[in-house]
C-alpha cells in the first residue's frame, strides 16, 4: 500500500468559489466589500508567511484585508477600534503578538461577531456544548475554528467515513497529538461530537473525548493510554507539535489504512507511513484560509441583515 497524497489546494478552490458568490451578493448588497484587518506582530516567522498567505486567498474572492504590522502595546488599542468599525467586518489575530497568556487575553478582546478564527470563548462554549446554531430558531450557524474545521474537511476528503449508527462518525477512532487551544482540543471536540472516539495527547499526558452518543455533547475522560497504543488503534492520526525535536511518527506505529494529517511546522511523520497509511494530508493550511473567509462572510451576512 501506498498512502494517496492529498493535496488541500484544488479542495481549498472549491471552497473559495462557494465564498466568492457570497462576496458577490454582500459587496452588492452593502456597497462595498467585506473587510478583514490582520493583525501581526512579526515581520518573518511562521505567522508572518501565514499572514501573508491569507491576505492572498483572501483578495482573491474579493475580501478587502488590511495587514497591519503591530507593536505589543498597539495591539489592545486597534482591536477595540476595529469592535466598533462598522467597515471592519473580520479581524484576524497572527501569533505570537505578546507571550502565550497575553495572546489568549487578547483573543477574548475581538468582538465574536468579527472573529473570522472561531477562537473566542463565546465560539468555543458552543462548541464544546455541541450547540451548533445560535439561535433556538436554528438560523444562524456556530462558527467553528477555521483550522480544526480545515482539518475536519480534509479527513472527510480522504475517506473518513462512520460504520453507521446514531452518528456520522460512530466507530472511528482518532489520535490527536497536540491539545492546544488553536488545533487539538477543538479538533477532538468536533470529531467526538460526531461520534468518534478522540484519544488527545500531549506534553501532560492523555484524556479520551468519549463520542456524543446517547448524550448532548461529548464527555472528556483521564486516560493512561500511550502513544503507542492511540497510534496502534487509530483510524485517524492528527499531529501539530511545533517541535523539531519530536519524535517522528514511523509507518510500524499505524494502523494499516490509517488516515493521517500533519498540521505541524516542522513535519511530525516519517516516510515510512507512507507505505501504511491509505491517505497522508502534509498541509492544511490552504484550506484553513479558506474556511476564515467563509468564517467571514458569515458573520458579515448576519451582522447585515
């Protein structure tokens, strides 16, 4: 067996034809495009590149994005004006902008109702309480973190499929190495909401997000699994470890047909699983902008209406 590559840029095209009706029928409807301001506080490093990247996608479906390049103390002072810019309709954050605690403080400063990333604690209590709509009146979608729903829509791409039962996704297991706030733990909600089994592991150890079936939402459980064992039982194996010194995952470690996806800046998987694996996704990151800017002009139709 060799593992079919999946490249995420022509299913990251599809998206963005989708996203530039919608730009269409908005820029017609309120006289001017939709409006992104990113903020970044690095001119090279990863965030920077990402930036840059995402003002691209995002021009090219007709989405105005300003790219503003910010010191630490200005970062608190253009997120409140960009609130209150009814010209702004997405802001987008590009980490690291202060330090780790900082940065998650400043994610609760962007008005949900612009936060085309999905990271806002008003986006992930939803989330985590599998409450997919705002409204009782089911009008309005939750919107999700664009790269975990990213990484979601790739899984579908190569083949992720339930055994059938009261959920989409009842009989898969996952892995899931990375419990960040960014990618792992909303990733292993949303798989689990759909009814997989997610064993998460990280620096401090394992839990197992417990499928939501026969209940509303998922349940997070302590778990002494280990790496060898999540790998050896896994369907579905997502690494994003920000690390050149992690050990890589071998194709000896998966299961025969496993699907798996490296989200990580430096890769996480060695060659080897590629003569194990059915599928391997070696990027994301086209497709997460794609799914920032559908992020985006769903908020901007509701904010418009």
């Amino acid at each position: 067996m060799t593992a079919q590559v999946l490249d995420p840029s022509p299913i990251a095209a599809e998206y963005r034809g989708q996203v530039r009706q919608d730009v269409t029928r908005l820029t017609e409807r309120h006289g001017r495009a939709p409006r992104i301001l990113g903020l970044l506080g690095r001119d090279d490093g990863p965030a920077a590149t990402y930036a840059r990247y995402a003002r691209r996608g995002a021009e090219s479906v007709g989405i105005d994005f300003e790219l503003r390049r910010v010191d630490a103390g200005e970062v608190e002072p253009a997120i409140a004006a960009a609130n209150v810019d009814p010209e702004v309709d997405g802001v987008f954050l590009y980490y690291p902008l202060t330090d780790r605690t900082g940065d998650r403080w400043l994610r609760e400063l962007v008005d949900p109702r612009k936060d085309v990333e999905g990271l806002h604690s008003f986006w992930s209590r939803l989330l985590y309480e599998n409450q997919r709509f705002v409204d009782d009146a089911h009008a309005t979608r939750a919107i999700l973190p664009c790269t975990p729903l990213a990484i979601l829509k790739l899984l579908q791409h190569a083949g992720m499929r339930g055994g059938g039962g009261d959920a989409p996704l009842e009989g898969v297991t996952a892995c899931i190495i990375n419990r960040s706030d960014l990618v792992g733990r909303p990733l292993a909600a949303m798989l689990a909401n759909d009814g997989a089994v997610v064993h998460s592991l990280d620096l401090s150890g394992a839990v197992t997000f417990q499928p939501a079936i026969g209940r509303h939402t998922h349940d997070v459980r302590e778990s002494d699994i280990d790496r060898a064992q999540a790998l050896a039982v896994a369907d579905v194996v997502i690494s994003a470890v920000p690390s050149k010194s992690f050990e890589l995952i071998r194709g000896d470690e998966i299961k025969e047909g496993a699907i798996c996806v490296d989200v990580a800046e430096y890769s996480n998987f060695d060659d080897s699983v590629m003569e194990r694996a059915s599928a391997f996704v070696p990027r994301v990151g086209p497709l997460t902008i794609a799914m920032a800017t559908r992020n985006l002009v769903r908020l901007a139709a509701v904010r418009g209406q």
